[in-house]
C-alpha cells in the first residue's frame, strides 16, 4: 500500500509485516469474495486496446493480475510503495505480464495523462489526505479514462452495531489465529470504521472533477467499489 509521509513509517511496517499472509487474510476476511471484488474493478476499469493501466497499491497484485489477463493488449503496472508485498506479487503466475513498480501514490512518478484506467485496492484509508491522492491520479489520467476503486467504509443502518462489533472482535482475532499477528490486524479493523463513507469519497471525486461517478457496497456494507471518469 501507498501512503502519506507522517503515517508511512507505522502503516509501511504494517504492509511490510504481512506481505505473507495477506491474501490469506483477505479471503477469510471477505469469505473468499476477496477475488470475486478484484474482478469486478479490473472489469469495471475497461481500458482501450493498446491502452495503458495503473493499478495503485497493488499489494500482492490481485487486481493488476487479473486486468493483465482480462486485457492482454493492454499495459498493465502494479504500483505499491511495500517492497514486500511487490516480491510477493512477482511470485505470482503471470507476473511477467505485469510491470511492477516501487512507488508513491502521493507523488506518482508519471507524467500528466498516462493512463487509460486507474484500478485501486484499499490505498484511500491509508492515507492522510484522500483528496491529494485522487487529485494525482486525476493528473495521470488521460480524458475519457476511468478510475475504480475498491475499499473499505464504515457500515451504516440497523445492522450497524453487530457488523462493527463483531469486526472489532473477529478482525483481530484472525489476525492473531492465522497470522499470530493481532496488533496489525487491530490496526485494519480501526482504519476501516474510522474512514469516510462511500458518498464522501464520492463528493471528493466530483470536486476533482469526475463524471459519470458511482458505487455498489458489498459485505454488510464494509466494502465498497467506486468509479468515476475523467471527462474528455
């Protein structure tokens, strides 16, 4: 994952710490819908043939992966600032179709409107500034380009009590079972409640000046997956 300067010390120990056992985490944490979502963003994203695709804090390469074989004409670079979630990602059948690149998602080393389509996967809570990043990567991105996002967001309604406490009780705990691991397990559960709604980043992303914008929630509501398009 990609972040801030004044959280990249804590958060990059994080990430770095468990490279190994991530996607374990997120399959049994999602119920194995974990693949099903990545799927749905690298669907979603529709890059032109010949085009060019970012894929931001790629972690394990979960969504670059699959945009590489869903777009096989397509360019495709996974981008994380954690050297090693990117040596996991490189293990990885069909890696070698993937460009895979150390960098920063506050300050990406590209130049303005590179990219056909930005993919993401759980960068936004990370980071201190949301709106720095998607202003970066509306820099990047070319007219008619599109970015999607998968994250996570705080539940809401009637069943809010129960799916927050059995996150803050479940979150950890197979973090700890799985990983022996509970502090930064402890830490994913916290930045989950504690970021913005699906409708804040999407004020956001029309402030920045995307169109066509829009999201579907998934799993009881904590995680969602946004798009919007660069206008032409």
């Amino acid at each position: 994952m990609t972040i801030d300067q004044s959280k990249s010390s804590e958060v990059h120990g994080i990430f770095e710490k468990i490279a190994g056992y991530y996607d374990r985490m997120n399959f049994l944490m999602t119920l194995g819908s974990h693949a099903r979502w990545c799927r749905e963003v690298a669907a979603r994203v529709a890059p032109p043939i010949g085009g060019q695709l970012l894929d931001l804090a790629t972690g394990t390469g979960v969504i670059a992966l699959e945009a590489a074989r869903m777009y096989p004409a397509v360019t495709v670079t996974g981008a994380d600032f954690s050297e090693e979630m990117l040596a996991h990602a490189r293990t990885k059948r069909g890696a070698d179709a993937v460009r895979w690149l150390h960098a920063d998602a506050t300050t990406l080393p590209f130049d303005d409107e590179t990219f056909d389509g930005i993919t993401e996967g759980y960068l936004l809570r990370n980071v201190d500034d949301v709106e720095s990043v998607l202003r970066e990567q509306h820099r990047v991105l070319r007219p008619g380009g599109r970015v999607v996002i998968l994250e996570t967001c705080p539940p809401v309604g009637v069943m809010k009590p129960i799916v927050e406490g059995g996150m803050r009780l479940l979150v950890p705990l197979l973090g700890q079972v799985v990983a022996r691991d509970r502090t930064s397990y402890t830490y994913l559960e916290s930045s989950t409640l504690g970021f913005k709604s699906p409708r804040q980043v999407a004020e956001i992303l029309d402030a920045l000046g995307f169109t066509d914008i829009g999201w579907h929630q998934r799993f009881f509501g904590t995680n969602v997956i946004l798009w919007g398009t660069k206008p032409l």
